[in-house]
C-alpha cells in the first residue's frame, strides 16, 4: 500500500514539474520570442534560398536587394547570405512560401527542433528519469536568452542543436554510417561542425569518418549541379571576408568582427587593443596585433584539444571500458565548443549550442559525484543564458571592457571541463581517482 502511494506521488509530481515547465517555456520560449520577431537573419537566409532557385548567385548586396523588391522587402535592412549554396538549397522547401508565411514555418519548425533535442537528450541521459529530466532541461531553455535571440532573428542554431544532439546519439547507439552522414549533412548546412571530422580521426572512428566526407561530397556535388560552379566559387571571396580582423560587406563600413554582440575572441582582442569611435582600449595597438593575439589563443585552445586526445589515448587505449566512452564523449563535446571558439564571429546566440555540452556535463558530474563540476557547469550556464548589454557605455572603457565579452568567459569553462573529462580525469581502466564500482554503473 504505500508502495503504491509512493509511485502514485511520484507520478504526481512529475506530472506537475511537467505542467509548469511546459507553461514556463510555452511563455518565455514560444509566446514572447513570437511577439518580438525581427528575422533579422531570417531575412538573408530568405533571400539567398529565393536567389538560388532563381539561378542567381546570393552573396552580393545587389542579388540581395533585387530578391528583397522582388518579394515584398523592398527598403528593409539586410544582412550578407554567408552560407554554402546547399544551406539555402536545403531550405527550398520555404522558397513558395511568402516571407511572412515562410517566417512563421520556420519559427514553428524551431520549436519543434527544440522540444526533439530535449527529448532526446532526456533519453539518452536519463532513460529511466526521462519524464522529470525533459522536464528540468525544458525549463533550463525557457530562460535562455541565446535561444530567444535565434527565434526573434529566425537563425539556424535550433536545427544545427538538433543535428549535433542526434549525430551523438547515433554514435552512442552504434549507428556508425548514420552518425557519419548526420555530421556531414550539418557540415554542409553550416560550416562549424565540419571540425567534428578532427574528433573522428582522431578517435579512428574511420567508418564515421568516411560517411562524413563521403555525404559532404555527394552534397557538394549536387549542389553543383542544381546551381552551378561559379555560385560555389563566389561563395570563397564571402569566406575569406569572415577572417581575423575583417568582416563580410566591409565595403559597407561592416565590421561584425568587433560588434559587441560577437562574443569571439577576435572580438575582444580588438575591444582590448583597437582604438575605435565606440572603445578606449588597455593597450593602443594595432588590428595586426589583436589578429596576431587571437591567433595565438587558437593555437593554445587548439594545443589543449590535442593534448587532451592524445592523454585520452595513452589512459584507455581504445578500449571500451568506461574511461574509453567517457573520454570519446567529451572529446566529441569538446570539439564542438571549439569549432565555435576558432571563427572571428561568435555570436551571442550561436552559445545555444553549448547546450549540449552542459548537459553531458551535468550527467557526468550527477553520475560522478563531482558537485564542484556540476556547480561550475551550472554558473557558467547561468552566464551563458541571462541577457547582457553588450554594447552598454559602462564595457567600453576602462576595468570593466572585457565585460563587452562577457559570455565568451564562461563558454572557455565549459571548454576547458570538457577537455578534463576527455584526458584528464580517466584512466586506463576507466575510473575517475576515487570512483567506486557503484558510481561506474551509473555512469554506463
């Protein structure tokens, strides 16, 4: 009998955490961001979808202002397409559809994107707590302001979440071929996530691997032949624009490399050494020297991803134990955040996508005992998610100027605990220093 009163409350309260975070993110995540919509990105990704179809190329403001008169635009602000070709290809399906009605599909395929990541994140993580953990993570999202900001500008970063999220289900499923071609797809649709091929190789995953570049290929090929080579070549000219110290449509007096709300490391290293009408810099240099800084900070993110993988190589020595999966993961997490640390632009609301490194974080740290781990994971979420006056007058001088960056410092945390799990804290037979036999069941 109270067996049965036990499960009964059970059932009770996560049918009630349930409710309240599906009326805490149906609010803040669905209701609001739809009242503030500006498809400030949306906008491009429109246009460049509609000059593709129209066998044009997309990247130059003409292309782009004559698709906006063409489509009832005519006079809005925009923005440069700085996708592949196939990114708008694979979008075709909105190219019928008027841009408010386009808008508005996108926006509900968002959503939908988001619910199907937490899902599946609360099912692989939690399988026998599935309920009470989609509802947690659920309410996690409803206050993240990087997700408000990619539903208002009709970004990509909700279905480039989901992509990354199933790829590693996939992998952990034993899904080799499928992972592959996932990761290779997402390459395609926005270029980031082709650092994943790294933490293939890395780990000899080759049929993975191969999958990959063999889907990135195929998608090369077709996107060739529905839309032509010279769209594709015009395509190099807009990537070589997104380097250190420079931005796309320059020649527009952009400079998106140093927006405030580029939370990038270029980006704060020209706050602190780049004189401008708009910040007074620590140290009067140059652009060259930021460029050169930031340069130099890659190569020590990057000489840590690499020393962390081969760590992790000498402690499991491929072997599928604990320490193996474990370190495979967070290297799989970790390679993800650095792809979004390298580029010159690492917009505030590009972080959604360290959503899924906080939560293998969390299941790590739970599953560990790790309650440092698992506090520091939560703070730096907690950064990562509140809003933030990048561009407020008190950031553009003086102690408080790196606080014009201030979300970049807490995804470096989450980097660099990542890189603990993947070749710090295994070894060769998978425990953690202090790790009992219990603990490690709970971790498989």
């Amino acid at each position: 009998m109270n067996l049965a009163a036990s499960s009964y409350n059970s059932r009770g309260s996560q049918v009630i955490l349930l409710i309240a975070a599906v009326a805490c993110y149906g609010y803040f995540a669905v209701l609001v961001p739809w009242h503030y919509r500006h498809d400030n990105d949306f906008k491009h990704i429109y246009l460049g979808i509609q000059a593709l179809y129209d066998e044009s190329e997309p990247y130059s403001l003409v292309s782009l202002r004559l698709q906006a008169a063409l489509h009832g635009l005519r006079g809005a602000s925009l923005n440069p397409y700085v996708y592949l070709p196939f990114t708008g290809l694979s979008l075709g399906f909105l190219k019928p559809l008027s841009f408010p009605l386009a808008s508005a599909t996108w926006y509900v395929l968002n959503e939908i994107f988001m619910l199907l990541t937490t899902a599946f994140l609360a099912k692989a993580f939690w399988p026998r707590a599935a309920t009470t953990a989609f509802s947690i993570l659920l309410l996690c999202l409803a206050f993240n302001h990087p997700l408000v900001r990619t539903l208002t500008a009709g970004q990509l970063n909700c279905a480039l979440l989901l992509m990354l999220t199933g790829s590693f289900c996939l992998l952990g499923r034993g899904r080799s071929t499928w992972a592959g071609v996932l990761i290779g797809y997402a390459a395609m649709f926005k270029l980031f996530p082709a650092l994943l091929g790294a933490h293939l190789a890395a780990w000899r995953r080759w049929k993975e691997f191969c999958a990959m570049a063999g889907t990135c290929v195929l998608l090369l090929v077709g996107s060739v032949l529905v839309v032509g080579w010279k769209v594709h070549m015009a395509f190099i000219p807009m990537l070589r624009q997104m380097g250190y110290g420079r931005s796309t449509w320059e020649e527009y007096d952009q400079t998106y490399w140093r927006d405030p709300s580029n939370q990038g490391l270029n980006s704060l290293f020209s706050h602190l050494m780049v004189k401008t009408d708009a910040t007074t810099p620590w140290i009067l240099s140059s652009q060259s020297a930021a460029n050169l800084a930031t340069i130099a900070s890659v190569l020590v993110l990057a000489g840590c991803w690499i020393w962390a993988q081969v760590r992790s190589r000498r402690s499991t020595g491929f072997v599928s134990c604990n320490g193996s999966m474990i370190s495979q993961e967070g290297s799989y997490m970790a390679t993800i955040l650095l792809a979004l640390l390298i580029p010159s632009l690492m917009w505030d609301h590009y972080l959604l996508i360290a959503f899924l490194p906080v939560v293998w974080l969390w299941k790590q740290s739970i599953a560990q005992g790790s309650w440092g781990v698992f506090g520091t994971v939560t703070a730096a979420w907690v950064l990562v998610s509140m809003p933030w006056r990048f561009d407020s007058p008190m950031f553009t001088h003086g102690t408080l100027l790196p606080l014009m960056s201030m979300k970049l410092f807490p995804t470096l945390v989450i980097y660099g605990l990542t890189l603990c799990f993947t070749g710090v804290w295994n070894t060769g037979n998978g425990e953690r220093p202090g790790m009992n036999s219990e603990t490690l069941e709970k971790i498989n």
